[in-house]
C-alpha cells in the first residue's frame, strides 16, 4: 500500500497484519462467483473516464451482448447489492440503491481544493465519493472499509478507472490509530451513528489527521436545538446498528469536545426517498420501507424520522 510510505515501520506492521487477516475474508463462500470470474475480466483499456458527473463513468459504452461487457456485468451482479453510486462500467447502468451524488453535491461547494492533498475516507463503502474527487487531484485517495463486497466493488471499478493514486483496504475506523498526523483531509460520512464510542472515533480521526486539517463529517440527525441524542432501545428505522441520533447541536458540541474548531453547517436536510430506494442493482427494501408509511415525520417504529446534516471542521493547528 502507498500509504505505508509515510508511516513509522512499527505502525506499518500493525496495519499489514491487520490487512493480510482481513483479506482472508475475500475467499469467503459468498464471494465464490466473482473469485470465479475475476480471471475472466476482459482487458479492457477505459478511453473515457468521467468523474465529475453524477453517474461515475469508467469506459466507452459497448453494446449489450459484447462478449466483454456480458463478463462484466456478470460481476458486477456477483457483487450485489450496490448501495453507493450511480456508476456505469462500459455502459453497465449500475443504479445503486443511493444516489450519492445527492450527497456529493451538497458537499462540493464547501470543500476546498484537494489538489496535492493526502485524503482519507472512513467507511467509504465502494469508494463513489473518492472516485468523485479525483478531477481535483489530490496527491493520494485511500478508501477504508471493512467489508469484502465492497473490496470486490472497487476494484472492478479501479481496474478500468486505472488511478494511480487510489487505493482501498479493509481497514476500519479502529486502525485510525496507525496514522499519526498525517491526512489533510478525512471524510467520516454515515459512520458516527452506527458504532458505540463515537467520542472514540472523533479522538481517532483527530489524531490520524495533520494540525489545521478538514474533517467532514455527515450523520443523520434528529430535528431540534437543544443539545441531545435520540438512543432508540432497539431498532431505528429498521436498521439494528443505530446507536444514537443527535441534534446538528449535539454533533456540533461531541465535536467540539474532541478538540476540533471551527465547526461550520454545510447543509442540513431531511431525508427523502429519492435520495435511498429500491433499484435493480439493491433489489431489497430501502428508505420507504423504513418509515411510517402514513407519517414520513417519523420511522417504522415511531421515532422521529431521520434529517441528515454535514458539518466541516479543522484540527486545531
Ligand atoms: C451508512 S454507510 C456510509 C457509506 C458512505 N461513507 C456514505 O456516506 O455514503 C456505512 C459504511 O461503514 C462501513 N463500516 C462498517 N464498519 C466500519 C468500521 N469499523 N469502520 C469504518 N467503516 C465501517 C460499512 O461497510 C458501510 O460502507
């Protein structure tokens, strides 16, 4: 990993042991059809690459029953469901259950140049967002993420958009503590909520980050002013990992309390079906089935339902 070259020796070990154990997960059963497979991916070369539109663009279209293109659509089926994109590999329309560039583009304004930047995105899923940041280019993009599916999911991707400085690994916010001072930018969007310390994770993020460095931060959160979070005794808005859904105030404050400044509002909005639904690449339920179907105020079991806000921060410097 090109990471690895800005590391103390000691910390590379860690990471590498924690690496070559998590990569074991990539022969597990379920991921015997795109082991199968990824030999048989056409070698292609992508002539167009697009990065700056919505719908991530890697390679000229070919027609439905290329034999080229038959291949690689069967993996990337292999490797559903696609939560994050849109993408489209060779004309392969894959209509992820998010539109992230939802997300993206409240984001955009707001972040400064990335050009020659060192860029981090903490639970990345397949990478959409670190794609999306290349036409600034940012000296070095790492996307983290635990899950093997998603291993699968960029690299179909990165094999034809071809980035040099681009990489993925099955690392976790835990591993933070590898790097010391060094990122100039990290992204931690939709993580904070689904893990139990997130004092924990804000202390990490801040220390693996250089002084004055951006933190974006996205969550959902719950409508209201005062300083407090939502801790549903069970599920919230069917999904079992939520642990806690503050107020933009409370996220605000937790932040303020990990040592970070400067902390601006990007955007704060509620969350809509159009941005989280059913599509043929995430064939499951999705955002509606997920709230009151008579009262879109709040989720299937009656919480407030979910608004989502992005916040900007820097490392004291
Ligand atoms: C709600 S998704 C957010 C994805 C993306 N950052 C976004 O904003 O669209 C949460 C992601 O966290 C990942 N994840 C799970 N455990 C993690 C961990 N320990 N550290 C970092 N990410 C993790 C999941 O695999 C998933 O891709």
């Amino acid at each position: 990993m090109q990471v690895y070259r800005w590391m103390d020796e000691k910390d590379v070990q860690v990471l590498a042991s924690v690496k070559a154990e998590r990569d074991k997960s990539l022969d597990w059963k379920p991921f015997a059809a795109i082991r199968e497979l990824w030999p048989r991916l056409p070698g292609l070369t992508a002539d167009l690459c697009r990065f700056d539109l919505p719908q991530v663009t890697i390679g000229t279209p070919l027609a439905p029953d290329h034999p080229a293109r038959v291949v690689l659509e069967q993996a990337a089926r292999a490797v559903m469901p696609w939560k994050k994109g849109p993408f489209n590999l060779f004309g392969i329309d894959i209509d992820a259950e998010w539109r992230s560039d939802f997300k993206w583009e409240r984001l955009a304004d707001a972040l400064p140049d990335q050009k020659d930047k060192l860029v981090l995105d903490v639970g990345s899923n397949n990478g959409y967002y670190l794609f999306r940041l290349l036409p600034q280019r940012p000296r070095y993009l790492l996307s983290i993420d635990p899950v093997p599916r998603l291993w699968y999911q960029f690299h179909l991707l990165q094999r034809y958009a071809g980035a040099p400085n681009l990489e993925f690994a099955m690392w976790g916010w835990e591993e933070l503590a590898c790097w010391k001072e060094l990122w100039d930018t990290v992204f931690c969007m939709g993580i904070i909520y689904h893990h139990r310390d997130p004092m924990g994770i804000l202390r990490n993020l801040r220390e693996a980050m250089k002084p004055g460095g951006l933190l974006v931060m996205e969550s959902i959160v719950i409508p209201g002013d005062d300083s407090i979070c939502l801790f549903p005794p069970d599920r919230y808005a069917r999904m079992r990992n939520v642990w806690f859904v503050p107020t933009v105030t409370a996220l605000k404050h937790m932040m303020t309390r990990a040592g970070f400044i400067d902390i601006r509002e990007v955007a704060t909005n509620r969350h809509e079906p159009a941005e989280q639904r059913t599509t043929l690449w995430n064939p499951g339920p999705s955002y509606r089935d997920f709230i009151d179907p008579h009262n879109a105020d709040l989720t299937a079991e009656g919480h407030p339902a979910p608004w989502r806000t992005i916040l900007t921060a820097r490392k004291k410097g």
